[in-house]
C-alpha cells in the first residue's frame, strides 16, 4: 500500500476541500443504495454547520487522493450538549463544558480498502496531540450487548468504518472509557459513528482525558 500522509486543515481548508471529504463520507458508510446524493448532502450541512463552531480542527490522510478523516471543535458553553444525556451527569463533567474545556471528536472514517493499517489511529493522535482541553468525548452508534467485534489493534472499523462493536474495541484501545448513554435530541447534530439514516438513536458517550 502506498504511503499515508496526513494533513492539518484549518477552518477555510476544509470548507475548500469539503467536496473531498464528503467523498470519503459517502465511501466509508455506504448507505442505502442509491442514497448517495442524499448522505452526501446531510453530511455537507451537518460540516457546514461544524465548521462554524469555536476550536474546530481537522486532520486528513491522503494517498493518490483523500481516504481518512477526522474532526472535532469545543463543546459549546450552553450545556446543550448534555441535555438528553441519559443519566446524572457528574459535576466535573458539567463544569468543563461550561468552562469550555470539552472537545468532541465529532467525525472519524476511514475508506474500506485503507483500513486496518493504523490510519484511523494516527488520525486521532494528530488531531488530538496539540488539544488544549481537560476532556475529550465522541458519541459512538448503542452497541446493545456490549461486546466488541473488532480487531483489536487501535484501527478496526470506526464511525464510517464499521460496526459499532468494532468502534467500542477501537476506544477501548486507545484508553477512553464509555461514560453512557446520549439520546437522540442533542444540539450539536452529530452523525458519528451512524452514518447515513435516521438520527433518532441513542448514542453511546465515551470520554477521554488528554495525556499531558
């Protein structure tokens, strides 16, 4: 396989190259046959809408083209985002966000035929090695029984890479912790982890506190 590289995007980058990224959105969840145009244009809004908000940071993996990405901005202040968490959530938890000190990896995929080789591992590494934050969270699709079928390595399949079972083995493997459940109504519009399709779905919440 030819060699990766990746690249750090800032906001107006990755609006210039919103059409490539939307192209490996599309790749990587494969929805419905023929429901191309409309994942790609849900995805496009959901970006458009992403880019805009305060810490947004992006880092891509090109090889003869673009085949990985991953993204994320600060938790806004409001406390929308915890609004239909499922659960008491801490006070720790609720005042980093308020003092905006969360960031949400809010987007990772990887094309098929470039995964399981580290790239979706590297991606997170990157985007998350310069973080100035006291605490990371991403919003997996449920995995009802809890077990994972992934490969174990850091890069199984990944929001827009797979099975939800293989995204909590990924996690797992890189240190963060399932935190709990995320209802369906949360303001930030997240897609990660469902790809394309109905939204009204629980999410599963995973956190991490950066490494210093």
């Amino acid at each position: 396989m030819a060699e990766v590289y990746l690249r750090r995007l800032s906001r107006w980058q990755a609006e210039q190259q919103r059409d490539a990224v939307a192209d490996v959105y599309v790749s990587a969840y494969r929805g419905a046959a023929g429901a191309e145009y409309r994942d790609r244009r849900g995805f496009l809004h959901r970006l458009e809408q992403h880019v805009q908000h305060t810490g947004f940071d992006m880092m891509v993996a090109d090889t003869a083209g673009t085949v990985g990405c991953a993204y994320g901005f600060r938790v806004p202040r409001t406390g929308e985002f915890w609004s239909d968490f499922q659960g008491e959530l801490p006070t720790d938890i609720e005042e980093l966000t308020a003092s905006g000190r969360t960031f949400v990896l809010a987007e990772l995929m990887v094309v098929p035929a470039h995964r399981r080789h580290g790239i979706a591992t590297r991606l997170v590494e990157r985007l998350l090695s310069r973080l100035d934050a006291d605490l990371v969270v991403a919003a997996t699709e449920r995995h009802s029984d809890g077990h994972s079928d992934g490969d174990g390595d850091g890069d199984g399949p990944v929001g827009g890479a797979g099975t939800p079972g293989a995204a909590a083995e990924a996690f797992r493997a890189w240190g963060w912790s399932r935190f709990g459940l995320l209802g369906p109504h949360t303001a930030l519009d997240l897609s990660y982890g469902a790809g394309p399709g109905p939204d009204s779905v629980a999410r599963e919440v995973w956190i991490r506190r950066p490494l210093r």
